[in-house]
C-alpha cells in the first residue's frame, strides 16, 4: 500500500468513475461501460504489476530468504500485498463516485458490486499468474514477454481461435464445447457472467442463448464463481509449491 502506484491506480478508477457518472446520471449505462474497461484494464495491469514487483524486490526477497522465515510466508505474502492492494484500489476507487451518485438507492447495485468482485477475482488471477512467470524466469526481459503474451492470448487470441471453432465445427451440436471453453479462459468468464446479469446477453446472438439457459440459473452463477475461485486457487497453491525448492 505504500507504492505510490498503486494510489496511481486508485486514482484512475476514481477519475474514470467520475467522469463517467457526470458524462451520464444514469448508473446501470456507466456500469456496461466500465465492464468493457475491467475486462480488459484489471487483467493487464495485475499482470504487468506482479511481474514488476517480483523483480524490482528481488534483492529484498534474497535478504528475507536469509532470515528465519518460512518461503511461503514471503512469497504468499508478497502475492496477496500486490493483489489485494490492487484489488482495494479498483473497489474503492469506482466504489466513491457510484455511491456518491446514489448507488445504495439505486436498482444497479447488484450489477456493480459483481462488476467489482469480478474485477477483484481478475486481480487475484492476472496478479499470481504473473507471479508464476516470474518465478520461472530468472530473465526480466523474458519474463516480461512472457506475462504480456499471456494477457495477449486470454484477452485478444483465444476469443479469435474460439470463435474459428464455433465456425469450423458449426454443422456440430457446440453447447457443451462452448461451456467448457469459457470455463478454461477467465476474461471470457467474467465477461459472460456480467453481461447475462446485465440482461444484454442479446448482444451474444445464439451463443448468449445457450450461455443464458446454463449461467442464468443459480447453479450456473455458482459453478462460474467456483471456476474463478479455481483459477485462483491453482496459480497461487503453485507459488506456494514453486518457492518452497526455487534457489537463488
């Protein structure tokens, strides 16, 4: 909390939040505009961040690492201070302006506080993925690519590939194969679930009726919010795993 950017951060949701909400009184409009800027934003810059911090303390971590303290400690540790100080900045940061634009009497806040959850399950997975990465890569450069590529893939290149498949294999019941794809990408999770909620799920033609009748129903909602809470999970029990036999 005490780097400087992440009050940055902080600070550009505030802004952006504001703008919006002078721009429109209406509270449900600038909540479809910022999931546009939280899909895409909440994964790159987490991604960007932990790859950042794990190398700029480095030296730090190797002084830690002599002390007698656990590797897990430090390295869990470092994890959730990036993640959750990015995750405080995105909630509190758009949080401001909604409620002083009356959110508590307004019918949008539902959709905007699983718009910040979502962003929050984002942070925590872009931020230990990036910290993956960084731990198997002595290289800075290469680490670097790799997060960016990573962020390139899920955001931009497993949409296109998707999308060749669906036309591809479009002579074949797909219902099922789409369900599963969208499980193993969270960008593409997070974006359905906001727009099914949102009731725009239209815009998504046949595929968003198919994603209507599974993720519209409770349990739909909460198998998502397990496969998130997955993605999470998996990422960051590997840190935990990686740091314990890493050498530096």
């Amino acid at each position: 909390m005490r780097s400087r950017w992440s009050y940055v951060y902080f600070l550009f949701y505030l802004l952006l939040g504001t703008v919006l909400l002078f721009l429109n009184n209406d509270l449900s409009k600038a909540v479809i505009t910022l999931m546009n800027v939280i899909i895409i934003i909440v994964p790159l810059i987490g991604t960007i961040f932990g790859v950042m911090y794990y190398y700029s303390s480095k030296e730090f971590t190797e002084l830690l690492l002599a002390q007698p303290i656990k590797r897990s400690s430090i390295f869990i540790g470092q994890y959730l201070g990036v993640a959750l100080s990015l995750s405080m900045s995105l909630i509190i940061g758009l949080g401001l302006p909604f409620v002083f634009y009356g959110l508590f009497q307004s019918n949008a806040i539902w959709d905007f506080s699983l718009l910040l959850v979502t962003g929050a399950f984002l942070t925590l997975i872009f931020t230990a993925l990036a910290f993956n990465i960084a731990l198997y890569n002595e290289n800075k450069i290469k680490g670097f690519g790799y997060a960016i590529l990573l962020w390139l893939f899920l955001a931009v290149v497993y949409d296109g590939l998707f999308l060749m498949s669906l036309v591809l294999f479009e002579s074949y019941p797909l219902d099922k194969f789409s369900l599963v794809a969208t499980m193993f990408n969270p960008i593409d999770l997070s974006r359905i679930l906001i727009l099914l909620k949102l009731d725009i799920s239209a815009l998504l033609g046949y595929t968003g009726a198919v994603f209507q009748k599974f993720f519209g129903t409770n349990f739909g909602v909460l198998l998502s919010i397990s496969a998130l809470s997955i993605w999470v999970f998996i990422p960051t029990f590997n840190i935990y795993r990686k740091s314990k036999k890493k050498d530096f």
